[in-house]
C-alpha cells in the first residue's frame, strides 16, 4: 500500500505508545507482590523497546565466554518472549563471527504469522498454524541434527514444524546480542528471558518441561545467566512459575447511557456479548467492578446495566439478543419479569435482573473479556499481519482506541475517528460521520486522504473486526463461519451475508471470445476440454436410420485468467449467476451429424459451477471482508446443459435382423482450432444410464473415438448396437417357414388332386409375397439384399418350385392315363351296389399312379429337402460365421 521506511535518527525518536496499556504500567509492582508472597528465587526480563519506536540502541550484548573455535554441528536455540509490537520482524537472538564478518550465523526471528531460523546462512521459513499475539508469553526453541539433517521448532513445548534440510556447515561465532537483527526494522519490541543455546539436540521431553516452567537449564554455548550488558531497555525479575500462570483476570469495557440497539451492537461489535447473570454474586461483582474501575468519574455505571436478553418474539420465553437461543435463567429480581409485552429487554438492578421497555431507556453496557481482544482492518491492500491486527483499549469511559501491531492506530479525534499512521505522522483516512452508532467496528465508509489500494482519495469500504480468519464478519461485526456467507440463507442478524456474492474475479483485459492460454512452461500449450456425457435416453430409429437422444453435457476446462473468491466445498453453492456466465469465455462443441448447424449453448437452461479442487492460495488483501483466493489455473470451471438431440446414422442392414450396429455422437470443438483447444482423451467419459433394453436393440455402454487429423479436435461417442432378433424370428422366420413347410407338405397330397395341390402352394406363394412387401416396407431401403430379404425370396422361390413340381407331377399323371385308356377295350356299363371288396370311386375314376409319377414325386420331394438343408447352412453359416 505504502512503502515503509525507518528513521534511524533519535529526532524520529515519538512517543508512538503513548497510551500504553494500564496493566503494564504496574507490571513491576504486580511482579514485586508475587515475588514478596513466592518467596523463590526468580528469573530475568529483559523489557525491550516499550513504546513501540523501532531503534538501533535498545540492545543485550552476551557477556559470558564466546570461543570462535568451538564449532556446533548440532544445535538447539531456546527463548520465552512476549511481543509488543511488530515493525517488520523480530530479532530475538543473533550470533556472529566478526573475524570472518559472518553476520547470520545464528538468527531466531519472528513474525506473526510464521517463524525462522538462520543457521550458517540457511535461511528456513516455518508457517505457523496458530498466529502469535501481542501480550501473551511463548516459548519457542530452534533445533537442528546435523546426522538427521533434521529441522524442528517447537512452540510451547510442541512440536509445531519439521524440515529435512542438510546445512553442511557448522555454526560459530564470538558475537551474541538480543533484540538487534541486521538492520533497525528487524528490532525486538517486547519481553524476552531464558534465551540458551546449547550445542546439542535437547529432548523432545527436555522441551516440555522448559515450556511447562518445570526445569530452567542453562545453555552450553550461550547461556541466560552468563550475563548481558544492557543498552535501553529495563529489567525486572519473576519467578519461573510466572510465565506459565494462566490468568483469570477478565478486561471491560464500559459505555454509559445507551440505548438498547447501541447497547446490543456494542459487545458484539467488540467480540463479546453483554453480560447475563445467573446469580446475586454475579449482579454484585459487575456493580463493584464498575465502582472500582472509574472512581474518580462523576457519571459512571454503577446501577443500571444492559443485559442480553429479549421475549419480544415470544413473550415469556426469554433468548440471547444474538443468536435467539434460549437464554439460562436470569437472576431475577422478586416479582420480574412482569412487562408482559410492554417490556422486552431486561437490565441489571443492583438487586436483580428486571425486564424493561427496549426501546423508551438509556442503560449502560458493559462488556467482559477474557483477554484483550484482537481486530483485523481488512480491505487496506496491507500484507503484513503487523499492519491489518490491532488491539482494542479502553483508557476513558466509553472510549476506545485500537493500537496496531505495527505503525498505524485508529482512534477518535474530537467527534472524529481517523485511522494514522504513527511512523509517518499523518491521517491515512476519516470515518464518515454517518457511520452506524458512530464506531468503526463493522463494515465502514472512510474518506481517503492518502493512497490506499492505488486509490487517491474518495469513499472506500473498510471492515474493522474482532473475527478470526476462519470466520466471516457481518457488516455489524460480528461473526459467522466462513462456510456459512452466501449459503443461499441468512446467517449475520443484519443479512449481510447474502450481499455482493460474486464467486469471479476478471483482469480488466479479459476477453471472452479468446480461449484460455496454457502457460509457456507446459510442452502442450493447447487447452484440453473434459467432456463428460450423460446419456438418459435413447431412441433408435430404423427406418429412417436415425438416433434420438437425451443427454447431459458437461465441460470442464481451467480458465487461468480468473480468480475465484470464497468457494465453497458443496459446489452447488459455487453456481456463477447467469449475468457472470455471459461475460465468461466458454466452449463450443458442434454436433455433427445433425440436420442444420447444432452446437453446444449458453442460455438460461445453461449452469455454470465452480469447483474447489484446491485449497485457498490466500487472501484479497484489497476486499473488505475475509475473501479467501481460489486461482483459475488450479480450479475448473464446469459448465452443464441438458440436450435432446437426433443425430443421423449409417447402419449397414446385410445382416438383418441379426446385425450389430453402431451409432455415433460426432463432435467437434469449434471455438478454436486443435492448436489451442483440445478433447481431453484421459479424463473425458460418456455414459449411458437409460434401459438397455430398447425396442429393437439391446445396447452397450458408449466408447470414445478421438480424432485430432483435421483442422479442429474431433471426438465420436460411439453407441454400439445389438439387435434384438426376437421379434423378426416370431414375426418373419417362423411364419415364413410354416408357409414354406405347408408348401412341401403339398407334395404328400394325392397327385390326382392337383387343384388342391396348387391352391395350398399358391396361397403360401401369395402370403409370403404380402410377408414380403410389409417387411421391405418397414426398413430402409437398401441397393444391397438384406439377409431377411434373402431368407423370404428363398422361401417364395421355394414355393414356386413347388407349383412348377406339381405341373409336372399332374402332367406326367394324365399321359399315363390317357395310355390306359387307348390299350383297353370298351366295355359294357353295368351298376352294381358298393361293397367294401369293391374298388373306390377315385381308383375307379383315375386308376393306379405310374412309375413315372411316382419317380418324379419323389425326386421333387428329395430335391427340396436338399435345397433347404443346403440353403440353411450356407445362410445361418454367413450369418454366424
């Protein structure tokens, strides 16, 4: 935001803490108290540039021994510390050789937020999970084996980084100073004592006990009582149990006369809440603090106080302001609550807790905390945590001021709260006046007076808050989880959660028709496309050699210009608007082989999604609010639509009804040719989730084919078909071959029939030509023979051989006939009665079938036999085969 510098000159030398806190102030003699009642021996302190200016002079030099000739390999550098304040890192301890001029040859620095070590000039970061605070006592130790080649910190005793990294050089020095680093920015503001190095590897155990205040061992190498010569700074000495006291002590924080939305904004807005005693001693206690903390007030807080509780949206049941949770039973004063609805806020009596109207009173509010809390001015474009973190104070009945860790303070001038910066001496920006109850907590307009964020001047939004970084804060602020902004449901009381949910950052140059560019370190510079294909229903039609589909695309890519900002892990919450889709470059997949121009759209059917695939890379130091970073190039973009579409096939029908086809998806990537925009061949995947029964066609799942030889990226999604034969066998075959049957058969029949001979054949002729024509009427038409044209021209040539045998059979008949009746004389006619000796009607009427007939009956009978059996294998063979 601004570039910080240091004067090193002592005219620099402000008062930059004036208002430090009160507690520290009668830290000596709280400390000479607790030595007087220990009555043990006690530890040194070492007190270290108290208000806060960074300077060159305030330093400890080491006054024990120091051989430059004892050399460590391994090592381990323990110190307790207590920061004050930041300026741009803290040098705790510092070991140089200066025959050799060797400044780094053991460093321990701090920052907030992480941790090094410097050994023989092996610069080691080591990010912390847990960020450090100002006031609160550490331990910390640096250890390194150099048979190991293993780094460890510790923090309080645990184990909290580890590192295998081979330094290959040994560590020594003749010059040991604490509080100083290199250079001014990088000096220590704040407590430190027990700082030791040993030569050696202290135990995982040894640690412990150091950071418990249950063992104090002394250096080998450096050690805290070797002495030191002191330069700007104070001492004073507590007894070892001292640093691991855990205090009880609450703060508070007092605001006189306010009304009840104040009142209820103020705590939370601090971090807290206003408090609710359940007991007579909790009403007694807050009457007596309030008594003791402002003696010499004329109007303080000693009766009448906010509490956080209201039954206005359903009377008699009594919740937290907060979070309307049902509130624990409240020290009520005898006879209260008895407002019914006229009185729906409660105030602490000093005898009890009594219900009053909300809106007709003026209270105090009190909040407790149980330490100083801390506040975050996000939205300033600041990266070091020293300058966003602050701390909140009271040294004034119902004032604040927020000292940051580093150079800037907020605090209020007259009516006025301005945020300064304390090493420059100047105003960075004003509240504006008509901020909510006139405090900065929340979400804030402030008028710029310097450059902040490249902003010259005019309104920009600031949110000062107490929420952690795993939280999100309400422009009131407080405090909701971070997962819960922009869950399509209102969390923050104010509803502010649900406002400027834009999920997509764009660099001012991004262009919408231009694909994404792969970067100039990867070999393959073209953007691989992942399609996966949803396939629900399919609807094959033969006749007109077509394939219905309804289908689910989606397209997955990675757009490395955007930035994404606060996904979520349910990524039906990271769903961009339809206004934001417009604006997005996005790909267009052409359906081939599909009657007109049919292509992949973006309309109001469309739903574009973002997907977290990695973690945060971090925050929008410029967003006022806690806006966590999801960079393009590692977290895809998807993109569904549903389609119905008809694509065409070519079905290859020889072998009908017993074929296997295929029918193709074909699609080809059009926004850009195969040079910048690709299929991706590994992760694509197409599927069918429908029957794969259908009518006619049993199917199977889809199988891809990539085509990357013409100018664009094509791929086909190929649906391999199986035909279902049943149908044609019950409804073709089988009665094809009973008419065929039925036709032989009539080659038993009495030769002197012939017209009955000839009707049967000539009606199974007539019914497989009709059998004919309606199966070639319901499938393509085709220049080829199919196989179930074959089997039914078969079957009707079949019958009109017959006919021609029977032509045959009856000629022969009737020649042989015609001979007998030539060779026999006439005879006379005579009636006589039927006996059953005598001769039948028909012998009588056609007499005995010659050898002839008989010969060529039988050979009509064999020869068809033949011709069907070698008919059917031949066919079943082709088609099996």
């Amino acid at each position: 935001m601004m570039t910080r510098g240091y004067n090193q000159m002592a005219s620099n030398k402000v008062d930059q803490r004036a208002a430090f806190r009160r507690h520290q102030l009668l830290l000596p003699l709280v400390v000479g108290i607790y030595l007087l009642c220990q009555g043990t021996e006690s530890i040194q302190v070492l007190e270290f540039q108290k208000d806060g200016v960074a300077s060159w002079w305030t330093v400890a030099e080491y006054q024990g021994e120091l051989d430059r000739n004892r050399k460590m390999d391994s090592l381990t550098l323990c110190a307790r510390f207590q920061i004050f304040f930041l300026h741009s890192r803290s040098t705790l301890f510092r070991l140089r050789d200066h025959d050799e001029d060797l400044d780094s040859q053991l460093i321990g620095e701090l920052w907030l937020d992480r941790v090094r070590s410097v050994i023989a000039h092996r610069w080691q970061y080591q990010l912390l999970k847990n960020k450090l605070r100002a006031y609160r006592w550490y331990h910390i130790c640096y250890t390194y084996d150099h048979v190991k080649h293993l780094y460890n910190t510790f923090i309080d005793g645990e184990l909290v980084y580890e590192l295998t990294y081979n330094v290959g050089r040994q560590v020594y020095g003749n010059y040991a100073v604490l509080g100083q680093g290199i250079e001014i920015y990088r000096s220590f503001s704040g407590n430190l004592s027990q700082v030791n190095v040993w030569d050696h590897v202290l135990s995982t155990d040894t640690i412990a006990e150091i950071a418990a205040c249950e063992a104090d061992p002394q250096g080998n190498y450096v050690s805290w009582e070797g002495g030191w010569k002191l330069s700007n700074l104070t001492e004073y000495h507590v007894p070892l149990k001292y640093f691991c006291q855990k205090t009880t002590d609450s703060t508070y924080f007092w605001f006189p006369k306010t009304t009840q939305a104040f009142g209820f904004y103020i705590c939370e807005a601090l971090g807290t809440h206003l408090p609710l005693p359940t007991t007579m001693d909790e009403v007694d206690k807050l009457h007596e603090l309030s008594a003791q903390a402002w003696p010499n007030e004329p109007v303080i807080c000693r009766s009448r106080f906010w509490a956080s509780i209201i039954d206005i949206y359903d009377q008699g049941t009594w919740v937290t302001h907060y979070d309307n949770a049902i509130a624990p039973t409240p020290a009520w004063y005898d006879g209260e609550p008895n407002g019914i609805f006229y009185e729906d806020c409660a105030q602490i009596k000093p005898d009890g807790v009594a219900d009053i109207n909300c809106f007709t009173n003026l209270k105090c509010a009190v909040c407790e905390f149980p330490e100083l809390q801390i506040f975050s001015l996000l939205g300033t474009c600041e990266l070091e945590l020293r300058n966003i973190y602050f701390i909140a104070y009271q040294e004034d009945l119902g004032g604040l001021i927020f000292k940051g860790y580093g150079e800037y303070n907020i605090r209020k001038e007259g009516e006025e709260w301005l945020w300064v910066s304390l090493l420059k001496n100047e105003t960075l920006a004003r509240l504006d006046v008509s901020a909510p109850h006139g405090m900065p907590m929340g979400r804030r307009d402030w008028h710029l007076e310097t450059t902040v964020c490249n902003q010259v001047e005019g309104t920009r939004k600031l949110v000062l808050t107490p929420c952690s970084s795993e939280s999100y804060s309400c422009d009131d602020a407080t405090c909701i989880p971070l997962e819960n902004r922009c869950d399509l449901k209102y969390d923050c009381l104010d509803r502010s959660d649900e406002v400027n949910c834009e999920l997509i950052s764009k660099p001012e140059d991004y262009k919408n028709d231009l694909p994404p560019r792969l970067s100039s370190k990867k070999e393959d510079l073209r953007l691989p496309v992942i399609l996966h294909i949803s396939i629900e229903t399919i609807t094959v039609y033969t006749t007109q050699m077509t394939m219905q589909m309804s289908y689910e695309i989606e397209m997955i890519w990675f757009d490395n210009r955007l930035t994404f900002r606060n996904l979520k892990t349910n990524d039906s919450l990271n769903k961009v608007p339809f206004t934001s889709m417009m604006e997005l470059w996005s790909p267009t997949v052409g359906f081939i082989n599909t009657e007109g121009n049919q292509h992949t759209m973006v309309d109001l059917e469309t739903s574009l999604y973002l997907h977290r695939l990695q973690p945060p890379s971090g925050r929008d130091s410029g967003a006022p609010g806690e806006v966590e970073l999801f960079p393009g190039e590692e977290n895809p973009v998807t993109l569904t639509r549903k389609y119905s579409t008809t694509f065409g096939c070519d079905f290859n029908l020889v072998l009908y009804p017993f074929d296997e086809q295929h029918c193709d998806m074909h699609l080809r990537m059009l926004s850009a040719s195969k040079t910048y925009l690709t299929f991706d061949e590994i992760i694509t995947s197409a599927a069918y989730y429908g029957s794969e029964l259908l009518l006619e066609y049993q199917l199977q799942q889809p199988k891809l084919l990539y085509d990357n030889s013409q100018e664009f990226s094509e791929m086909r999604v190929r649906i391999p078909l199986t035909r279902r034969a049943g149908y044609a066998i019950l409804n073709i075959y089988t009665p094809s071959l009973i008419l065929l049957v039925i036709s032989y058969v009539s080659l038993f029949f009495r030769p002197h029939i012939f017209e009955v001979r000839v009707m049967t054949t000539l009606t199974s002729l007539l019914v497989l030509a009709t059998l004919f024509t309606q199966v070639s009427a319901s499938l393509p038409k085709t220049s080829y023979f199919k196989m179930v044209d074959v089997w039914l021209l078969f079957c009707i040539v079949m019958s009109f051989i017959i006919i021609i045998f029977h032509a045959i059979i009856d000629n022969s008949l009737g020649d042989a006939i015609l001979a007998v009746a030539a060779s026999s004389l006439p005879v006379p006619t005579k009636v006589l009665p039927l006996s059953p000796g005598s001769p039948t009607f028909s012998t009588r009427s056609y007499g005995t079938i010659n050898n002839t007939t008989k010969r060529l009956i039988n050979v009509s009978r064999l020869s068809l036999i033949v011709l069907v059996i070698l008919f059917n294998l031949i066919y079943w063979s082709f088609i099996f085969g």
